[in-house]
C-alpha cells in the first residue's frame, strides 16, 4: 500500500505512482529512504530525494515570502508544535526566534515563510553571525531556526525554503551561510563541515554539526577564523 505525502491518502494499487486526489508522487512508506524495483529480473535501487513540493497540484497553491509582523503569532503556535516532535527539544525555541526578532543582526528579508492555503506551514530564518579571523572581525550568515508544519513533513518544504534563502542571501551580498546541525541531514543541501574551510566553531575545532555552506564557489576560500553559533 502507497501513502500520498501531501494529502495522505492511500492508494492500494501499487502499479499506481502518482496520486488520483492530488496529483503527488506516491512512495512506499516503509521504503522512503530507497525505493527498490525490479524489473525484467534487474533490481535497480533509487536514492530518493525530499519530494518535489511542484509535482502534486495540492501544493502548487504554496508560495514562500518574506515573514510580516502579523504572521509572529502564528509561527510561534508553528515553531512550538513542529519542535515538540523533536524530543532533544527543551522548548523554548519560540522564545529564541521572538527574542532573535528584536536584535541587530536580525534581517527581516531573510526571515521567511511558507504559506499554503492562507496558513504558514514553515519558517526559515538566516541572520548575521561574526568569524573572528586574524584580520579582524568578518560578517555571515546563521540559518536558525527552521522548521515546518508536521502534516507537512518529506514534502520538500525545509528544502525549497532553504534554496529561496540562500538565493536572496547571494542576492544581498552574502558569501556563505553556517548552521548547527545533523550533518546526515544538512550534507544533502549542500552543507559541510565548517572546519573543512578553515573555520572551526570555538568550542570544539573538528565539530561535524558546525557546518557551512558557500553561495557560491570559492566564497571561503583564504579564510580562517573562529565562529561562536549555537
């Protein structure tokens, strides 16, 4: 049996790949790290990818913009019920991102969301975050925090928040973005190890969670510093 990753219905036909309520690429639950097939007695193994949130008509209707005041009580009710799945969660991350709101490294351009059907179902923020290097003191950017609607999990959400983030960053100047997070799960948007580029988080200089992404290459290069993120 097939579960639909939009609309969560499901499909008992497995010869089916796409589905009839909403036009989404179905998938195996119990197999979405890899979906096998075999065919003609040949057994090939395709690694999935976050789904693409364009292929079902349901999610055409979403659109990713700039965060407004009015949405702030909505994404925290978003932020509390998306981290509370997460069970290393102390709970206070709402309180962080309402706290991060009233500071001067702050970028309102860069806080955005994901909107479906007049409700926010993610939020990504990226704002100024200093590496000291031995010629003084260099400004990037943090991605933190991000999250989405849990009924809106694997459907490439996060993904297509982040790139949109990313690509107004470059836009606005910025040479690379730095996070703190599972490196299984942020190696897959093009994140890496900070270190690897010369600049190790000050608490632990080989730390595989202090990763970075470059907007564009070489951005890194010839620099070497120290970063204090959380």
């Amino acid at each position: 049996m097939k579960k639909c990753p939009a609309c969560f219905k499901t499909e008992d036909n497995e010869a089916v790949r796409f589905c009839r309520h909403c036009g989404t690429e179905l998938f195996y639950p119990e197999r979405f790290g890899e979906v096998n097939k075999t065919i003609d007695n040949t057994t090939s193994i395709r690694t999935r990818k976050w789904c693409n949130i364009t292929k079902g008509s349901k999610n055409k209707s979403m659109k990713i913009r700039i965060e407004k005041p009015s949405d702030y009580p909505q994404v925290e009710c978003l932020v509390k019920t998306s981290f509370a799945t997460n069970a290393d969660d102390d709970g206070t991350t709402h309180e962080y991102l309402n706290e991060l709101r009233t500071k001067s490294v702050f970028i309102p351009d860069l806080s955005l969301v994901a909107e479906k059907d007049g409700k926010i179902i993610g939020q990504v923020v990226l704002y100024k975050t200093d590496i000291t290097t031995p010629n003084g003191i260099k400004t990037e950017l943090l991605l933190s925090p991000i999250c989405v609607h849990p009924n809106y999990f694997r459907q490439g959400i996060a993904r297509a928040m982040i790139d949109e983030a990313l690509r107004k960053a470059k836009e606005m100047g910025y040479n690379a973005v730095f996070l703190c997070g599972d490196p299984k799960i942020y190696s897959k948007l093009g994140f890496i190890p900070s270190y690897k580029y010369d600049i190790r988080h000050i608490t632990d200089p080989t730390a595989q969670w202090s990763m970075a992404r470059e907007l564009y290459k070489g951005a890194l290069a010839g620099l070497s510093g120290t970063i204090d993120t959380i």
